[in-house]
C-alpha cells in the first residue's frame, strides 16, 4: 500500500476517508465493495466504506468535535441547525435514524420530527 510516490496519494486521500469513517488498506486486500484507488495507473489503497448506520454514528461524533461540546447540550437553535444537516446528508433514511439522533440530542423522537416538519414548512 506504501510504495515511495505513492505515500503523498495516500497521504492526501487520508483526510477524506478519516472524514467518511472509513478504512484504508492494501488494494490486494480489497474486498467485492471496497473502491480501490487507482494513481499513474497503478492500483495504490483500497477504502472500505463504512456501513451506513456507522456512518450516522460517526457523522454525529464529528459535529461533536466541531461544535466543543456533546450535541445534548446545544440550545434549541443549534439542535435544529443539527437536525438540517443531517437531514440533508441522509441521516434519517437509516433504519433507526430518528432514534439515534434524538438519542444524541438528548431529545424525544417526537422533537425530532417537529424540527423536521419546521424545516419543510419554513
């Protein structure tokens, strides 16, 4: 996975993966739904994608990270700005989704879908 030219690849993908939740490893590793990426033609790291329900989990954990606190403790406001975005990345199409998110808001399912409903009537 690490030939000399190829590190700055790798280096340079790494980020997004990290970003996405997801695993770098050696090409000839690569399973049937991995995405192997490809550098002046030769196959360079392979990345497993993460499972949609982690990537919920994961994508819940970084706006912890970027907003200093965990997301129970935001203020009505910020708790509906979270719900927008993960609204529109997907999140409540996962099985569950309402479930975690509410659980991580340190909200009932019911304020979730009244933030929701807010948003599409607004």
């Amino acid at each position: 996975m690490t030939a000399t030219g190829d590190e700055s690849f790798i280096t340079a993908v790494k980020p997004l993966v990290d970003a996405m939740g997801g695993e770098m490893l050696p090409p000839d590793q690569a399973g049937p739904d991995d995405v192997v990426l490809a550098w002046q033609g030769a196959d360079v790291v392979a990345v497993r994608l993460p499972q949609f329900a982690d990537s919920l989990d994961h994508l819940l954990a970084a706006m912890e990270r970027k907003r200093g606190k965990p997301l129970a403790e935001l203020d009505r406001k910020a708790k509906q700005e979270v719900v927008r975005v993960l609204e529109a990345r997907g999140a409540f199409s996962v099985r569950h989704g309402v479930e975690t998110v509410a659980s991580a808001l340190g909200v009932s399912r019911f304020t979730v879908y009244n933030y929701l409903n807010r948003e599409k009537q607004g």
